[in-house]
C-alpha cells in the first residue's frame, strides 16, 4: 500500500472528484471541451498532488498540498461560474461549495502537521 492511500484528504480529494466529473458530465455539448475538461483537469489535480507530494519531502509535500488547494479553488470558481450559466443548479452548487470547503481546510490542517 501507498502512502497517500491511508490519507483522508487523498480519499475526499477522490471522492470530490467523482462527483466533479459527474457534474461535468451533465454540461452542454459545446462546453465538452471547455469548461468540462477544465473542471476535470482541476478536480484531478487535486488529487494528483496530494499522491506525489507523499513521496517527497514534507517541505515539498506542504508545496503539493498549496497547488491541490490552488486547483480545489479553481473548481470552486467553475462551479460557481457553471450555476450563472444555469448548467448546475443552486442546491448541487452549494453543496459541492461545502465539499470543497471542508476538503480545503482538512488539506489545511494536514499541511500544519508536516515537519521538516
């Protein structure tokens, strides 16, 4: 077993995945490659550097976790662009709005635990 496969933020970064790729899934056609594939890349991203943040250093771990958070934010902003655009409605917003801030501030709290 992997490092990253017993972290909780890894297994809520994966779970916030799904549901973002659920969501892009439902866009229209013309924002196939648009505004879908950029919120898959993002939400993926998230997850990404959490597993290769887990096999360097905690210094360059706690530098994966500020671009997972970076890209947690970007879906954030694509989701909430996404509900103006009334490709999502407000209740899936806000709830996606929650996992994303809870997946933040555990990414958050994970990052003040690391020690050079």
């Amino acid at each position: 077993m992997f490092r990253f496969e017993n972290l909780e933020i890894w297994k809520l970064a994966i779970d916030y995945a799904k549901d973002c790729y659920n969501i892009a899934a439902t866009f229209p056609n013309n924002e196939r490659f648009a505004l879908a594939d950029q919120l898959r890349r993002a939400t993926i991203s998230i997850s990404n550097n959490i597993v290769e943040g887990s096999a360097t250093t905690s210094a360059r771990f706690r530098n994966h976790l500020d671009i997972s958070i970076g890209s947690a934010l970007e879906t954030v902003n694509i989701i909430l662009f996404a509900q103006e655009q009334n490709y999502l409605n407000k209740n899936k917003k806000d709830e996606m709005y929650e996992k994303a801030e809870k997946l933040i501030r555990k990414m958050r709290s994970f990052k003040r635990t690391l020690n050079d």
